[in-house]
C-alpha cells in the first residue's frame, strides 16, 4: 500500500497546534424494526469531513457516528405506532471504550452501563448483552472477536474474561484473582491480555483460559511495561501500547521484542495518553490518544503517516477518544455516506466518552480512478486543524496526565468509570 501516502502532506507543526490535540446471559432485543433505512440524518453536499485536508488527497473519510439505538432503528409505522405506542425510549451508549465489529454488528463496551451495546446494521435492532456469571459485567473495558465469532470481553472491575459464542450467548467467564484485564485479543488458540497488576501481556488459552505464558514485566525499559492497555495482533506480530510509558512496542507471539516507538510529547509521532490501537492488513499501525484527540496512523517501520480526528464540533470531531478498531469488510452498510469520489477499502471505528459522536466510523481509502480533489470542492465541510484552545490559554498545549490508574474516575465522572 506504498502508494497510499505518495501525497500526503503531514504538517511539520507539532501536533498541539495541527491535528492532537443462564446461570448465563441475558440477551435482550432492546428495539427491532424492520429491514428499511437507518433513521441517521443524511449527509448534505458540505457534510463530508476528509483527512488530510483539502487540498490534499483524502485518505480518511468521517461517515457516520451513533449515541441512540434510534440512530440505526427506522420509524415505527402507523400499525406499530398502533400496537406498541407512539414513541419507544431510545437505548443510549453511556461511555463507550473497547468496540469490535464482526458481520455487520458494532459491539461496544459500554463502560458506565456495565454493558455491551450490540449495533445490528444488517437487522436493524440494538441489543445489549448480559451476564450472569460469576457477578456479571461490571466494568467490560475492551472486546475481541474471534473469526468463529467467539466474543473476549475484559472486564477491569471483576478481573476476568467473559466470553459469548456467535449467537451472543454467554458461555463462560474466567480469569484469577489480581488479574487487572485493560486489553485483550485473540489470534488462533491464544487470548492475549494486557494486565495492570502484572504490567505485562498475559497469554491464555482462549477456550479454558489457563494461562499459557507471560509477556513483558515491569520496568521502563523496551521489552517492559508501566501500564499496558492497548494490544492487537496481526499479520503474525504482537503489538501493545503503554498509556504511561507512551510507547507502541512490537513482539513475536512467543514474547520476543522487535521494536518499538513513539514517546511523550506534543510533536507528530509521540503521544501524551495513547488508548487503544489497531493494525490493518497493510501493516499501518492506528493509535487513538485521548488527549490529542485524534489517531495517528504509523507506518511498520514506526514512522507517523497521517492523523485524523481532533477535537471540535465538525463532523468526525472527537471528544476524549478510547477505543479503536480496524474492519476490513461491511463497508457496503455504509454506502450511503460514502462520498462518491471516494474509494473506501476498510473501517475504522472510534469510541468518544463524551459528546454526540460516541461511536464514530470513518473509511480508509483514496480517489476513485478518474477523480481528482477539485470534484471534492465545495462539498467538504471545514474541520479543526487540532486540539481546541482553551479560552485564554496561551497555546492548545495538552496536559500531560499524571501517573494514575485508568480505573480512577475524573473528577466529572461517575466511580469506577475510565478516563
């Protein structure tokens, strides 16, 4: 995919002042309609956000994002109106943080709900799973899909992971005690989760969740861990991201280091409170930071491609970003927003804690053939160059967080929840 970037124009600036700124489950059809257009407000010709900036060639389209189960149900009908009453109460997403995509649903941890809000596209119906076992959710941080449609869900509070089959019923749940789970994902046989307590990557056997091997230790050092969170693994290669460390680290599955990057700062390429990551198929590296509020995209070698994202109040703004996921498919469910210049080849998704965009879905691609960035003019909306200014503050610098356990609620926060 060395193509993709012949064109784009990264800005030198640094990021502050140009782009960061049952004994079992309950699974219940919170509202189901039918199979007609998802009742979102359709995009206008000066709706369409692009990254980078025109008059550069777009590489990241923002399509579409969610905070109600009434973003993806379509009216009821007169007879329904009739028979089930004039208005259903809409399911809100509280405070999302991990999402996953798998045939045509978004699953969201839902942190605040101690929930995992299911956004059916294909059916059009949002669901929420539940589980009873062994005290049931209480804090799911972060969700991985397995290719049969094994469901991996970490939950902080409880310290295990509850696990639902294809048909989103709840099968098990195990874990240890001190176990810390902040990240997980799943390649063949093998969960790898990021553990607080340890500060390493746990490797479980995905099916009995018997610990199988231990990468990583405490330390400050490459190879060691402060405060791992994010984790993914493709294309045969493990990557984590320390949210204190501010450090993306690559291993073998087996544990042996291969490199890593980034560091704290305000400059393109380093990062003051990374969350969680994804890899694409090309080998491109996203990582979501909050207090940029944005997501950088690295290239294998660790060298920063492009951003997008950034605080404000243009379409695909973000607002204390957490979770992040790469889909490669489903994109059909979207067509709709796609502007029609432009070629999109994969998904990514991005939770926000606050705000209206709570699930946020942009598109990966580039020009189709035959179109140049003068068919885009006069259809793009304008969109913040990074993070906003605070009234008075000399510059938009970000602060840089203390030590602290994401578990510790901010100060506008309800216990327990995530910052």
């Amino acid at each position: 995919m060395r193509w993709l970037w012949n064109h784009v124009c990264l800005p030198s600036h640094p990021l502050n002042r140009h782009g960061v700124g049952a004994v079992g489950i309950a699974l219940f059809a919170v509202f189901v309609g039918c199979a007609s257009a998802p009742r979102v407000e359709k995009k206008t010709n000066s709706e369409y956000a692009f990254w980078p900036a025109f008059p550069a060639e777009p590489r990241v389209q923002f399509l579409v994002s969610y905070r109600l189960s009434s973003d993806i149900i379509p009216p009821r009908s007169g007879f329904q109106r009739l028979v089930f009453g004039g208005k259903a109460e809409a399911l809100p997403i509280n405070k999302p943080y991990g999402v996953e995509m798998w045939d045509g649903k978004i699953y969201v941890c839902d942190i605040r709900a101690a929930s995992v809000v299911v956004l059916d596209l294909k059916q059009k119906e949002t669901r929420v799973l539940i589980s009873r076992r062994l005290g049931g959710l209480s804090q799911p941080v972060d969700i991985a899909i397995a290719p049969d449609g094994t469901k991996y869900i970490a939950d902080l509070h409880r310290g295990l992971i509850f696990v639902f089959d294809a048909k989103d019923r709840s099968t098990t749940a195990f874990g240890w005690s001190g176990l810390k789970p902040s990240g997980v994902a799943v390649a063949g046989d093998e969960l790898f989760v990021t553990d607080f307590t340890s500060q390493s990557v746990v490797v479980m056997d995905r099916y009995t969740g018997e610990k199988k091997r231990q990468i990583g230790e405490p330390g400050s050092e490459d190879g060691q861990f402060v405060m791992p969170l994010g984790v993914e693994v493709a294309n045969n290669k493990l990557f984590t991201c320390d949210v204190i460390k501010c450090r993306v680290q690559e291993f073998t599955p087996t544990g042996v280091l291969q490199g890593a990057f980034g560091e704290i700062g305000d400059s393109a390429g380093m990062f003051v409170r990374p969350k969680q990551m994804g890899v694409d198929s090309d080998g491109i590296i996203y990582v979501v930071d909050a207090a940029f509020q944005n997501v950088q995209m690295f290239n294998k070698d660790g060298h920063i491609l492009m951003f997008f994202g950034s605080a404000g109040t243009h379409p695909g703004s973000m607002n204390l970003p957490a979770g992040l996921c790469v889909h490669e498919g489903d994109l059909d469910l979207f067509t709709q927003y796609i502007h029609p210049a432009f070629d999109a080849n994969r998904l990514i998704l991005v939770t926000n804690q606050f705000g209206g965009n709570k699930v946020s879905v942009y598109a990966m691609g580039g020009l189709k053939k035959g179109y140049t960035v003068q068919d885009l003019a006069g259809t793009i909306a304008p969109v913040a160059p990074g993070v906003k200014e605070e009234e008075g503050a000399a510059s938009p610098t970000p602060q840089v967080p203390r030590p602290e356990s994401p578990d510790e609620p901010a100060d506008d926060a309800q216990p327990g929840d995530l910052r």
